[in-house]
C-alpha cells in the first residue's frame, strides 16, 4: 500500500494506491482495528525526528477517518528514528500499518 504524504508529512495526497481493499475491509469489519507507526531517518534531532514521526500518523489517520474508518479503531504512535543501518534512509521515512483482530 502506498500513501504519499506532503513534502512536510503532515498531509496524506489523495493520489494513494492500493489504500481501497483495506480500508473496504477496515470500514466492513468491526473487529478489525488498525496500529499505524511512524518512523523517520536519522538526519536531525531525536526531539524532531518523534515528532516529525507523529505528525505522519496523524497524517494516515485523517486520511483512515475522512474514509469513514471510526477514529477509536485507530492506534497510532510516532517512533522517531528507524536506526536500522541496513535500510537506507529514504525507506525509513514511512508509516507502517497493521491490521489487527479484536474480541
């Protein structure tokens, strides 16, 4: 699934591809529930680079609410930076999503 955000991160574009099978099924599906994380690179400040990571999440869960997805099946946390030396940066820059089953 690829959802482009702002150059800022803080506005998901509404050029996504691949958001509709999962959000159909979020939207159908009361059990399920989403855990979005944000991660950035580790250019700058630990302090901006979290933040930075929230604002990510908060951009993937206006873009899951304005889909009609209720706002508490949605976890969401900014992480800051993925330290991962194999990855490189520009694959960092990301939200994960994770669908998960509730009782």
């Amino acid at each position: 699934m690829t959802l482009p955000l702002s150059d800022s991160g803080t506005e998901a574009r509404r050029e996504g591809h691949g958001t509709g099978p999962w959000v159909k099924e979020l939207k159908g599906n009361e059990k399920l529930a989403v855990e979005l994380e944000g991660y950035t690179d580790p250019i700058g400040n630990a302090e901006y680079n979290v933040q930075l990571s929230q604002h990510r999440v908060e951009a993937v869960r206006r873009f899951l609410v304005t889909q009609g997805v209720e706002q508490l099946r949605i976890l969401s946390i900014g992480l800051g930076p993925l330290l991962d030396p194999a990855t490189p940066n520009e694959k960092k820059r990301r939200v994960t999503v994770k669908l998960m089953l509730t009782e």
